[in-house]
C-alpha cells in the first residue's frame, strides 16, 4: 500500500497458553517500565483451527541485539557505534527496581527479557521491560532479601557470565537497607547516564544500523 499499515514495523507476539504476559505488560507499561501493548486477539490457524492468543507491541530493541554484533557501523556516516555494557547492565538495574517496586517481580532478567525503546532523542535512551512471561504482579509486596534471592542474584549470575563487570551495581544494592533507598540511587545514577552509548546516537539511528 502507498501509505503505511497501521502496525507496521511493531512486534507481534503469539502463544499457545493463556497470554498473562498481556496483562502484566498492560499494567507495567503504567509504571513507564514496559513497551505497550498495541493490540490484542485471539488467532485461528487456518490449516489445524488452532487457537493462538496474539498481541502487538511497540517497536524497541532487545539489549541482546545490541551488544551481539561485534561492531554497529553507523548508516548515515558510517562510523563505528559502540554500546556501553556498563550502561545497559545498569540500565537493566534500574528497571528491575522500578518493576519490584511496584510489585512485579521479573525472575528471568537476561538481556532477551529488556528492549532499547526507538525514539529520536540522543540524549536519552529508555529501556524497558519486553517479554514479561515469567512474572506477575504479586498483592504483597517482596522484602528486601526476596529480591536478592530471587531476581538480583540471577541477574548478576546472568551479567558476570556474559562478561560484564557489576560489581559496582552490587554494591550499590547492599549499602541500601530498603528497595526504596536503593531504587532511588539507582534512578539518580541512571539520570547521569542516560544513554547505553558513549557518544550522543538516537535509538531510531541504532536500529537502522
């Protein structure tokens, strides 16, 4: 078509099971910590008449894209890009926090699970939560050592294998007696970072390169 479909270049995620992730998204996106939920439906598979739940998403990089290439060259200029793996573990930090404070726990929190939304702000790059399978929201709110246990030590687990230094993450979050404390720091180291890259680059450059 001459002009551009409604959901174009959007994601479009199907299951098979009830889709809870539609929910926690919905209520997350909310909290401003979440892509939004676009669209949602049910689906036929013409061939079986299989039933499939479905729903669109906005458009954001997963973090495991980003730092996968060895080298991003820029496609206007065509220097170099680099992504700052400190930025995005300490990004991801961040957004964790945000997400327990509000009572949604994320216990799966690799790179996968977290997505660079595409803006044309170079100052400032939001990353946010993209696949909430593995969470809900729970009515109780968890104590301080549930999130260690739980959601923290697997995300330093999952960052020191992949290779990247958090130990200063680490010790932002044992110095804090209370979430609350913490989430606060956290959001004030973040402002001061704002970007998972060195130099001044949208997200929408980011894609296209």
């Amino acid at each position: 078509r001459s002009t551009p479909a409604k959901f174009d270049n959007k994601f479009l995620k199907i299951t098979q099971r009830a889709a809870i992730e539609v929910h926690v998204l919905a209520k997350a996106h909310n909290l401003d910590c979440a892509t939004r939920i676009l669209h949602a439906a049910d689906a036929i598979d013409e061939d079986s008449g299989e039933i499939f739940y479905s729903w669109i998403t906005e458009e954001c990089i997963p973090l495991n894209q980003c730092l996968a290439p060895p080298t991003i060259v820029n496609c206007y200029n065509q220097r170099e890009l680099h992504i700052d793996k400190t930025s995005c573990c300490q990004a991801v930090y961040y957004c964790l926090l945000r997400a327990a404070h509000a009572n949604l726990y994320m216990t799966e929190c690799t790179f996968e699970n977290f997505g660079l939304m595409i803006t044309h702000d170079a100052a400032h790059h939001s990353v946010v939560i993209n696949d909430a399978s593995s969470c809900a929201f729970e009515s109780s709110g968890w104590s301080k050592a549930d999130i260690d246990i739980n959601i923290l030590d697997k995300f330093w687990a999952y960052c020191e294998a992949a290779g990247h230094d958090v130990s200063h993450l680490k010790t932002q979050w044992q110095s804090h007696a209370t979430l609350e404390a913490a989430l606060a720091e956290a959001q004030d180291q973040w402002q001061m970072t704002n970007t998972l890259t060195p130099q001044a680059i949208t997200s929408y450059t980011l894609s296209l390169s």
